[in-house]
C-alpha cells in the first residue's frame, strides 16, 4: 500500500479505514491508560501519587522523575 501512494494521506486514510475500533473499545482503552499503574502495582511504584498517568510510570522506571 505506501509503496503504491502518491501521499501520507492515502496511507492515513487506508490505516484508518482497516483500524477502526468501537467506541466501547475506545473507551476500555482510554480508561486502561489513565489508570495505569494500579495502586497495588508490583513494579513497587504504587506508593507515589506523582505517578499518575502510563508515560509517568516509564518515567519513573527510566528514573527521569
């Protein structure tokens, strides 16, 4: 498919045409993301409350906060 595009935007409207999810998917999705890590989490991070989102948690495990 890229090979055979002209532009990004065919590609993007080929992806988006095959990779469309529901909107209950979407919402499972967006609620797993927001609430990760879970308070009990094993990585022994669950005990910070700045952790708050996913990017926060491969922060902390990349000790960048």
């Amino acid at each position: 498919m890229v090979r055979g595009s002209i532009t990004d935007g065919q590609v993007a409207d080929w992806v988006q045409s095959r990779a469309a999810k529901s909107d209950a998917e979407k919402q499972i999705h967006r609620e797993t993301m927001l609430d990760y890590p879970k308070a009990d989490d094993p990585a022994g991070q669950g005990h910070r409350d700045d952790i708050r989102l996913f990017v926060d948690f491969i922060d902390a495990d990349e000790k960048r906060i």
